[in-house]
C-alpha cells in the first residue's frame, strides 16, 4: 500500500506493479484489501484530519501522512466475515480504478459505481467501529 507524505485527503493505493515513489512517498508492505478500505474511509480521514499535522494551502489544509500517525491508527480486531467483505468491496472499487469509460454515460455509470463502493465500505467500517448515528453524522460532516 502506497501513500503520499502530503495530501487533502486519504489517498492510498494498492500498487500491484512494483513501481517506485519518490522521496515524498510512504508504504506499508504487504496486499491487505481489509486495511486498504479502512484507510479511505470516511472515518479514517475523520481520524487524520484530527491527528495529522497539517500545512494551510489556499483554500485547504494539507496533511502531512507522517509514519507515526499512520502507524497509530487505530485498527479494531474483526471477524473474518467483517475482513472479508471490506476486503472485498476494496478490490471492487481497485478494479472499477482501472476502468476506461469511453463515452458520457459510460462515465458516469462507473462514477456511481465508484460513490456506491465508497458508501458501502463506509457503512461496513461504522458497523466495525460499532459508530451510533450521531457520530456518523459527525463523521460525515466534517
């Protein structure tokens, strides 16, 4: 899993091609589908933006992905059945990444693939953190 050392937001990458980041780029070895959904969720970029340092750009902050926040990141212990199915909602949104939509509609369909994977990764991460509404509103509200 891939990551840059700055960003707006939760910006990380399953890199399945061996590429090399540059001296501003982070990784976390492995092919972990369950800790790639639960690093672009919603929560966990609640939870960065809470934690990070972050650098004042024009109109936003941004934050600075630093080792030691992301290895305090808290991960809750799962069951199987949770791992997988984050698991495999993220390899759905990896494979929907790769497509090429040609014409408008095309785009716009994989678009509202992409925007429903993300909302059920995020209710499957709130269900794992045991969230209540409330704070899901929080989440989601800023």
């Amino acid at each position: 899993i891939i990551y840059p050392d700055i960003a707006t937001n939760c910006r990380f990458f399953l890199d399945e091609q061996g590429f090399f980041g540059s001296n501003t780029t982070y990784f976390i070895p492995g092919r972990d589908l369950f800790l790639l959904g639960i690093l672009n969720s919603l929560l966990a970029q609640f939870y960065f933006v809470q934690v990070c340092a972050g650098l004042e750009g024009s109109s936003e902050t941004y934050l600075r992905f630093f080792r030691q926040y992301i290895q305090n990141f808290p991960v809750r212990p799962s069951e199987k059945s949770q791992r997988d199915k984050i698991a495999l909602f993220a390899e759905r949104m990896l494979s929907l990444q790769k497509k090429n939509p040609r014409t408008p509609q095309e785009q716009e369909m994989v678009k509202r693939e992409i925007e429903s994977t993300d909302r059920a990764i995020d209710k499957l991460v709130y269900e794992l953190y045991g969230l209540t509404e409330e704070e899901i509103g929080i989440v989601e509200g800023g």
